[in-house]
C-alpha cells in the first residue's frame, strides 16, 4: 500500500478520522444521557464524557488502523502490487 495515490491516502485518513470522531461522539452521547429509561431523558456532561468522547475516538481509530495493516499485509494485495 505504499505505492498508493495522494487520493487513496487522503480518503483513507477521512475514513479514519470520520470513524473515530462518530465513534467518540456517539460514546459521549451514550455517556452523558441520563434516566432515558425513566421517561426524563436529559444530558448530564461530566469528566466520564469526556473520557468516553476520547475512549471512543481512540476505537474508531485502532479500527482502521488494524484493517489497514491487513490490507498492507494481504497476498491479494502483495500480487497485485508486483504486476
């Protein structure tokens, strides 16, 4: 994967970085959100949203990077390169 174009790159990094902002997002959200069963659901921000915002971005990101290296790794990608 390291004869990629500057497009494959650049859409990779969107991937990568989309993935884990959403990811941090919706762990923020998931979080913060307090007595939605009860019937009043409200948001309540605090250090553990924070902390999951960045639990969550450090997953999406460790996602991709894992495909990615496999992808780097793959025979179907090694023989495709060397043709």
């Amino acid at each position: 994967m390291s004869d990629q174009s500057n497009h494959t790159k650049g859409l990779y990094k969107v991937i990568t970085w989309g993935t884990a902002l959403s990811f941090g997002i919706l762990a923020a959200l998931a979080a913060s959100m307090k007595d939605f069963i009860g019937g009043n659901a409200a948001f309540d921000f605090s250090l553990f949203t924070v902390l999951a915002f960045v639990a969550g971005c450090t997953v999406g990101w460790i996602f991709w990077r894992i495909v990615l290296s496999k992808a780097r790794r793959s025979p179907e990608n090694k023989q495709s390169g060397s043709t």
